[in-house]
C-alpha cells in the first residue's frame, strides 16, 4: 500500500488527543508486573485498548502493534506502532516525563509520529517531508558540533534478563560520554529523548535498543527536524537496526566513533576477566 503520510496526521493526532486524556485524568491503578523491575499499569492498558479501537475504525487497512499486547492486525505493508505510556516507571512515580507515542511504520521505516506529553504539554509530530512541528511550530535540530559542548541523552539501563551482561556495553559508553561531553541526562523515555534532540533541547540521543513502540514516532520528528538517526556503525536507522543514535548531524561521527571506542574497551575488558 502507498499512502501520503501527512493525509493521516489528522487520525494519528486524534487517536494521541484520546490517549493524552487518558494519562492526564486517571490514576496509574493495578500494576502489572512484565518481569524484573518492569512493570505496566492500568492506564498502559486503557490507553492502548482506547487507540486501538479508534484506529480499527478510522485506518483498519492499516496494521497495529502496540507495546503492552502485541501485534492485533497486519496492514498491508503499513502499521501503527504504539506505546500507551513511554515512561512507565516515570509515571507511577508521578515524575511528569511521560507520554503516548504513536508511530506509523512503512515496512521497517517511520513515516509519520506523534508524541504528546501531558504533564509538560507539549505535543510533536511530522510526516515525512513535512517537517517537524511542537504544539504547531516548526522545530529543528541544534547546531551542535564539538561533543564537548553537547548535551547527550541515553537511554534506560537494562532491567530483567541477563540486565548485567546488558548493562556493560551502556556503563562502558557513560564513561567515555562522562568523559568527552558536556553532561549526560537519562529522563527514562525513549519518546522525550527524541523529540528533545528534534527541538534542540538535547544534541544527541544514544538508545542501545530499539524497540519500534519506543523509536518510531520520535525517529521521523527527528529526522524532519534535521537530526541525523543511525545505527551503531553509522549506517542509516530502520526498524531493524540495533541501536537508535540520533543528533545534530555535525556530531554523528564523533559519536559513532565514541561508541567504536567504549565497545573496545568492553571487548579488552573481557579478554582480560577471561
């Protein structure tokens, strides 16, 4: 299926206005637990029942994925990709960095994202080609171009299954980054870490993951702010990709060379312990 993206920005912010609603009025309720030290709430769930039902009616050609229950049907070629509250954690500790972020994936690529973040209200969205706009303003990526003035965000560190072995590629890469960069700044939601490279707040973002719920709407706002968004190597980002670097395209081979440098370190690190 071929669609102009920016035909459905108007559905995509409806179903975000429906979610938004949702965070901002209810409290988190039962918690669910997902595994170790991750969790879901009530309101996780409302919101993706809620904006499931609504895209079922005004897109059902199109697919949907959302974080909490999977995929529920396959578009062809085109599919929603939702996560109810990125910054669980954050919200059932009333720490107001959270939102819905609602992506729409063309195959492996994001075409169109929609973020909104109750507690701050701030809401961004683009389409590709159309730019990348906060509460109706354009936006664009800083103009950042020597790491030690940057201000780099990173994701999470790992929870639940092998958290340890996870976690030694990302501790290796905070200590170059502590070592080489303005600060650091970890604010627990993939959405904001995005979306704040695309307005500038930040300079950089490096995820270790990239789960499409998490990256696909804020992928596509950065992009059509001007960020540059690759893999770990440096080659362009998809959905298939490992990793999710985003930032001023002046930084992009610093950092991809930062990166090159903490996981040598990691690697000579084992040989030695071996």
């Amino acid at each position: 299926m071929t669609i102009d993206a920016r035909t459905l920005l108007p559905i995509a912010e409806r179903a975000v206005s429906i979610a938004s609603e949702i965070i901002r009025t209810k409290a988190p309720g039962v918690v669910t637990a997902k595994g170790d030290r991750d969790m879901a709430t009530e309101v996780d769930y409302a919101v993706e029942h809620a904006v499931r039902e609504f895209l079922s009616r005004e897109s059902p050609e199109i697919g949907f994925l959302g974080e909490e229950e999977g995929v529920s049907h396959l578009g062809d070629g085109l599919m929603w990709a939702l996560d109810p509250v990125d910054g669980t954690a954050n919200f059932l500790h009333g720490i107001p960095l959270c939102g819905v972020s609602l992506g729409l994936l063309d195959k492996d690529t994001p075409t169109l994202g929609v973020i909104d973040l109750p507690f701050l209200n701030l809401r961004y969205a683009a389409a590709e080609g159309a730019g990348a706009v906060v509460n109706g303003s354009e936006i664009r990526v800083s103009d950042a171009r020597e790491l030690q003035t940057a201000i780099v965000a990173i994701g999470d560190y790992a929870v639940g299954e092998n958290a340890d072995e996870r976690n030694r590629p990302r501790l290796a890469l905070t200590e170059e980054l502590a070592a080489r960069v303005q600060r650091i700044r970890m604010f627990g939601s993939a959405a904001i870490d995005l979306a704040w490279v695309a307005d500038g707040r930040v300079d950089a973002n490096i995820m270790l993951s990239n789960n499409p719920w998490d990256t696909a709407a804020g992928v596509i706002i950065a992009r059509e702010a001007g960020a540059t968004v690759v893999d770990l190597d440096g080659s362009p980002h998809s959905m298939t990709a490992h990793a999710t670097i985003a930032a001023s395209p002046k930084l992009i081979a610093d950092l991809v060379e930062l990166i090159a440098e903490a996981r040598k370190v990691m690697v000579f690190d084992r040989e030695v312990a071996e």
